[in-house]
C-alpha cells in the first residue's frame, strides 16, 4: 500500500518538474550555483462587454458571415481580411486590395465601437463592399468599387440591418430587434411594399432616421424572403448582379419578376403578402397593439354588412347582430368568423383586454341559438365593459404621458437627441482632429 502511494508521488513530481511548475536550484556536480530569474508575463483581461476590440471585432465579423451566407463564394471571390483600426489613429473605413496580386481585400473598420455601432449608412456600405467581394467583382489599387450601385438595394440594406441588428437592439425587449418598425405597426401604420424595396438612392447624413426606419423594415423583408426559400434557391446573386448591370435599375420590377416566377408570395398579392408577414413578426401578446389602434381593430372586426329587405347595403356593431338576425345568409357561420377573429384579436390585444374579449365571444355563443332581447343585452353589456376598460387605459396613458413631463428633466426625455448631437460631436472630432485641435486653441486664445 506504501509502495502505491510512493510511486504515485513519483508520477506527480515528475509532472510537475516537467511542465515548469516545480523548480528545484542549486549546485549541481560540484558546480557552482546559479541564480535564475523566473519571468512574470501580467496578462490583461478586457470585459467583453466593454471592449472596443472585441465589440467591433465581432460585429465586423457577423457582417462577414451574413454576406456569405447571403452570396455563396465563387472561385474569383475575394479573400476579406478584416481589420481593426490602431487605437492612435483616425477612426475609418477602408478597403483596399493587397499589393500579393493575389484576390485577397483588407476591409478595415473603426476600432471604436460607438463611432459606427448605429450608423446605418456605414453598415449599409460595408454591407455592399463585402456583398461585392463575394460576388467576385473588381476593386482598383484605392479600393474603389461599384458599391454606389447595390448600397441603396433593399438586400444590402436588410442583410446589414440583420447584422447589426443583435448588437443595436441588445436592449430593448419585445420589440423584435426594429423598434422603429414595432411601433408603426402596433399604430397600425405600415410602410408599403413598394417603398421598401425602392427606398431612397441617396439618404445623406440629414436623413439618417428615415434610413433606420426603412432598414428595419428591409430587415424583415429579407426574413420574410429566407422563410419563402428566397436565398435558398440561389436568388441573391442574380438580383444584385442586375442592379451592378445599370445605374437606373427598376429594383421593384426585378422584385417582382422574381417573386412571381419563384412563388415567394405563395399566390397571394405581393403587398398583402409582406403586411401578413409584418403582423405576425412584429405583434404578439408580448409586443401588442396600442390602446388605440387595438379599439380601431376590434371596431372593424365587429362592423358586419348585411342586405337591406329593399337590397340596399346595411351595416351593424355586434349590440345589432340579434336584431339583424335573419338579414344574414348564413348567420352561424358568422358566428365562427366572428369567434376565430375575436380569438387572434385577444393574441395581439394589450394585457388586461383578454377577459373582455372572452365574455363577448361566451355571449356569442349563446347568441348562436338564442336571440332573445336578453341575450342581446347581455352581449351588449360584454361590450359595454370593454369599451370601459379601454376608456381608462387610455385616461391613465395620457395622466402618466402628462407626468412624465411635468417630473421628468427635458434631457432625460430628449435623452436619444441628446445622445445623437453627442455622435456627430465625436464624429467630427474624429474626421478632422487637426482642425478640432487649431479650432480648441483658438477658443482657448479668445
């Protein structure tokens, strides 16, 4: 038992000796002892959270990943290295070919995170220069391309959107990465079709919130696209290569063509086809409608039209179905319309309008073999209680809207103004430092 556990100690000393941790000094053979120094390397740990190389490192690779991903690599691709600018030196994007003669780009993106974290017109560029290294196509020894061609593309600018997306929404829940996009939709307000894959050719940096906007928008388009099989069947690259082909390319028209010849719509209208998609993306019970838009909702689900004994058309709320009973063709079947309604009217309502809404449908379901006065009251009054509740939500929003600025400091509720002035301060100082410096002296002097 002894001689085990000797030879187990054995083992680990010789383990230790050997990988550099135990370290025995003195004189050995009769010769005269050494002093060794044993070297301490300090190591530096950065939390990811906050570093600046690791943030834009990472968001420059994703941008990498979902161009390739986008547009699979062809033999005259080019080999992208991406790189970081040096801490000392003017924050820039760069491209340019490597002097090896070989297809190899260096891509370099500012080292600061928060100078291009938010800049849609810069994602939009690195999204369209990569997008090109892809696609094989010629840069010059200055790096200059044919990127003014596809940067406006809804594709370039959805994929860019998509890669930035993660890293620029980190923080805000529920809104499905386009906050911009959720709130229009939750108000009912929806950007057509059309616009969205035409957008605007040049935005300049005066329209730079219209740009977000309608890069959130492209973002879902191109979801809806990857779920319709869009870059699974290889349709990126004959798009973009299109768009290369003319500088007053119809990005519309080519849109359609390709939709329809791939069945991306799935037989539907191309409009109705994107709107259904928005509305199932952007609201759930989690991102719901607003108070207002959901009463506007529920009004048009519940307003029914009828024929006239006269033919002429007649209309009416919910509190007229008992009376209007028989002007129906098919009055059952109206039932069960009204009840799947009212079921996904629930799933997209605000919290709190859930229980009304499933009084009304219980006393439509008696309405389906009684349409007595009593049961016309008692759905009448299911009604009633909604409206109420609707009432004071809205009451309470506006006593809060009106606290919040009574309470509230001006540059805590103008905080992503503020925050905006603040980026292009810091953006001009890192454009022209040397003009920042003479013009801080000159204050200095005055």
């Amino acid at each position: 038992m002894y001689h085990a556990k000797k030879t187990r100690f054995e083992i680990w000393l010789a383990a230790l000796m050997l990988t550099g941790f135990f370290c025995v000094s003195g004189p050995l053979s009769g010769q005269a002892e050494k002093q060794e120094k044993v070297q301490f390397v300090p190591l530096v740990f950065q939390n990811a959270e906050y570093s600046d190389q690791f943030r834009s490192g990472r968001l420059a690779e994703r941008f990498r990943q979902i161009a390739t991903g986008a547009v699979p690599r062809r033999k005259n691709s080019w080999n992208v290295r991406l790189e970081l600018c040096d801490i000392k030196e003017v924050q820039h994007f760069e491209v340019k070919p490597e002097s090896s003669g070989k297809r190899e780009l260096m891509v370099k993106v500012p080292l600061a995170f928060e100078s291009w974290r938010e800049d849609v017109l810069a994602h939009n560029w690195l999204m369209s220069v990569l997008l090109l290294a892809q696609l094989g196509e010629d840069f010059d020894k200055e790096g200059r391309s044919k990127a003014h061609l596809v940067q406006g593309h809804w594709l370039v600018r959805g994929l860019a959107r998509k890669a930035a997306g993660d890293t620029l929404f980190a923080l805000r829940p529920f809104a499905r990465s386009s906050a911009g996009v959720y709130v229009f939709c939750a108000n009912g307000h929806k950007m057509p079709l059309k616009q969205v894959v035409t957008g605007m050719r040049d935005y300049g940096r005066d329209l730079t919130a219209l740009a977000e906007l309608e890069a959130g928008f492209a973002g879902l388009l191109v979801e809806a696209c990857e779920d319709a099989g869009y870059f699974r069947k290889g349709l990126a690259e004959p798009a973009l290569r299109h768009a290369l082909r003319s500088t007053d390319a119809d990005f519309w028209q080519d849109f359609l063509r390709t939709g329809d010849a791939n069945n991306l719509f799935s037989g539907r209208d191309p409009e109705e086809w994107f709107q259904r998609y928005l509305d199932r993306r952007m609201i759930s019970i989690l991102s719901p409608l607003s108070v207002e838009y959901f009463e506007t909702s529920y009004r048009e689900q519940t307003t029914l039209s009828f024929k006239e004994n006269d033919g002429s058309e007649g209309t009416c709320g919910l509190s007229g179905l008992a009376e209007n009973w028989a002007k129906f063709t098919s009055p059952n079947s109206l039932i069960d319309d009204l009840q799947l309604r009212l079921n996904v009217l629930s799933y997209r309502a605000p919290a709190g309008f859930q229980q009304p809404l499933s009084d009304i449908r219980k006393e439509l379901t008696a309405l389906r073999t009684d349409q007595s006065e009593v049961t016309a009251r008692q759905l009448q009054a299911a009604e009633d209680r909604l409206f109420e509740a609707i009432r004071q939500r809205i009451e309470l929003e506006h006593t809060l809207a009106e606290m919040e600025k009574k309470h509230i400091s001006p540059a805590d509720r103008f905080q992503r103004t503020f925050h905006a002035v603040g980026m292009a301060q810091k953006e001009r100082n890192l454009i022209l430092p040397a003009v920042q410096k003479k013009l801080d002296e000159w204050d200095d002097y005055r």
